[in-house]
C-alpha cells in the first residue's frame, strides 16, 4: 500500500512536469507556424490528452463492460467541463474569445445534448448511435480544417517564440510523453489502492479512473492559467470532450456493439448537459470565466460526485 502512494506521489509529479513542458512546446511550435493557439489545443492536444480514455474505452468494449465504458465518457466530460474549468478559473479567470463563444461552445454543447438524447431514448449506445456520433466527430474535423483556411481572425498580438521550431515540438513531445507515463503511473497505482481498500467497481471506474484519466486535462488547465494561455485551456477540454463522445465511445461501439449500463441515469445526462450549458452560458455573459463562476462549477461537481458515491456504495 505504501508502495501505490509513493508511485501515485511519482506519477504526479512527472505528470506536472511534464504538462508545464508541453504547454511551452505546443505554444512556441504554435507562434513559430503562425497557427492560433485554440486550433493547436482543439486538435493536437485534445486528441493526445484522450488516448488513456480511448484505451480504457476499447479494452472495457473487449471486456464486455459497458458500464467501464460509458462511466469513461460521462465522467470525463463532467470532470473536463466542471472540475477542470472550475480549477483553472480558480488560479486565474479565464477570457473567452468572441470566436469561441460563437463557434466551439455551441458545437461542444449540441455534441452533449445529442450525445444525451441517444442515451436517454435507447436506454443506451447502439451501434446505430456510434455512427451518429462518429458522423458528428467527422464534422467537427471537417469544421476545424476548414476554419484553419481562414484563420487570420484568430491571430493574436505577435508573440516572439520561446524556441525555435524544431526545439518547440522536440520538448512537446518530451512532455507529452512525459504526460502519459505519469499518468498511467498514477492511475494504476490509484486503481490498485483502490482494490485494496475494497472500493466499488463503480467508484473505481467514475472516481479513480475518470479523474486519473483526466490528470493530463487538470494539470494542463492550471499550468495553462498560470501562463495566462486561455486559449489552451478551452480549446483542450471542448477538442477533449467531443473527441471522447464522438471517438473514444463512438469508435468502439461501431466496432464491438452497443452498450447498455442500469448505473446510469436521468440524472447523469441531465447533469452532463447542464455542464455543457454552465460553461456556454458563463462564457457568453462578459467573455470571462470568473474565480466566483469558478467556484459555482467546483460545487455543481462536488455535489454531482457526492451523489455518484453515495449511490455507488
């Protein structure tokens, strides 16, 4: 046992290390490419940061439990929008760009609600419903590539790199991986622990695995907020969020077949729309995230949580 948390302790300090690396290597390879940062952070970094979840995905689908899998997108996407904004926000309130209110915020919370609906009236994921959602995930690539040919809106103030190119994306890929052997470290040390101590399937998965899974996402957001690179940090979690509903779930229940799970509720999806409502709706009033709307987050996820476990036991 004392093993598990000196190697959690380790994990997460190479995880920290590693996202303040990555930060400084994707911003410098973005300002060196003249390639705005939000595009960078809604593809490279949201796609990097998903690969624990899109494993986890696939091995639960081989496994046959669904519930692993749907407790994989559901909490990570509440964790990403209510625990990894509200923490960010915290360090330092976070300015929304105009474009990003207009443009990724509704996209991020039409992808939630539909992903909800096809839940909700299902009672589950069909393989029908994979295609929806990877269909979905399709127009969002399509969306992307197209906004990089007009991307002179996005430009921001001319910022003279850290680094030069080919050290910008030498030290991003250093962190990136430094990112994932930390997390893998922390996560199944956590999981190991948990089985110890004799925690419920359930709580392992929403609890330990979600939020361990999502430690990429909560360091990047904080060292992200402390370099004032807003930017990364929206960008990540809405590329983050739609990359796990329409890929991480869509792709695997295309390939294996549906998933059902009776752990899952009304209140789960309302309360993954209701994320995705929140953020929408607290960006669009004065393109500012405050510490107060932080903090309003942070509770809506600890309350949703205290449920999660009370109902898990």
């Amino acid at each position: 046992m004392i093993t598990d948390i000196i190697f959690i302790i380790l994990g997460f300090i190479i995880l920290i290390k590693g996202a303040d690396l990555f930060i400084d290597g994707i911003s410098s390879t973005a300002i060196n490419l003249k390639i705005a940062k939000i595009i960078i952070s809604l593809t490279i970094v949201a796609f990097g940061t998903s690969a624990p979840e899109l494993a986890i995905s696939i091995q639960g689908m081989l496994n046959g439990n669904g519930s692993l899998v749907l407790a994989n997108v559901i909490g990570s996407t509440i964790v990403n929008t209510m625990l990894v904004i509200g923490l960010a926000a915290l360090v330092r309130p976070i300015k929304v760009q105009n474009e990003t209110v207009k443009r990724q915020l509704p996209l991020h919370l039409i992808t939630i609600i539909i992903f909800s609906l096809l839940y909700l009236l299902g009672n589950g994921i069909s393989r029908a419903d994979g295609l929806i959602l990877i269909l979905m995930f399709t127009g969002f690539l399509i969306y992307i590539i197209k906004f990089m040919k007009k991307k002179n809106s996005w430009f921001e103030k001319k910022e003279k790199p850290k680094w030069k190119i080919s050290t910008s994306i030498i030290f991003s890929i250093i962190g990136l991986i430094a990112i994932f052997l930390g997390s893998n470290l922390a996560v199944n040390n956590c999981t190991d622990l948990a089985h110890k101590l004799g925690i419920s399937e359930k709580l392992i998965t929403m609890v330990v695995l979600v939020i361990g899974t999502s430690a990429p996402e909560i360091t990047l957001a904080i060292a992200s907020a402390k370099k004032k690179e807003f930017d990364i940090i929206l960008g990540n979690i809405i590329g983050t969020n739609i990359f796990n509903i329409g890929f991480v779930l869509g792709l695997p229940v295309l390939l294996f077949g549906s998933v059902t799970s009776i752990d899952f509720t009304l209140i789960d999806m309302v309360l993954i729309s209701l994320a995705g409502i929140i953020v929408y709706e607290f960006s669009k009033d004065d393109k500012i995230i405050s510490k107060k709307e932080g903090i309003i987050m942070l509770t809506v996820f600890i309350e949703y949580y205290l449920y999660v476990f009370v109902t898990g036991l």
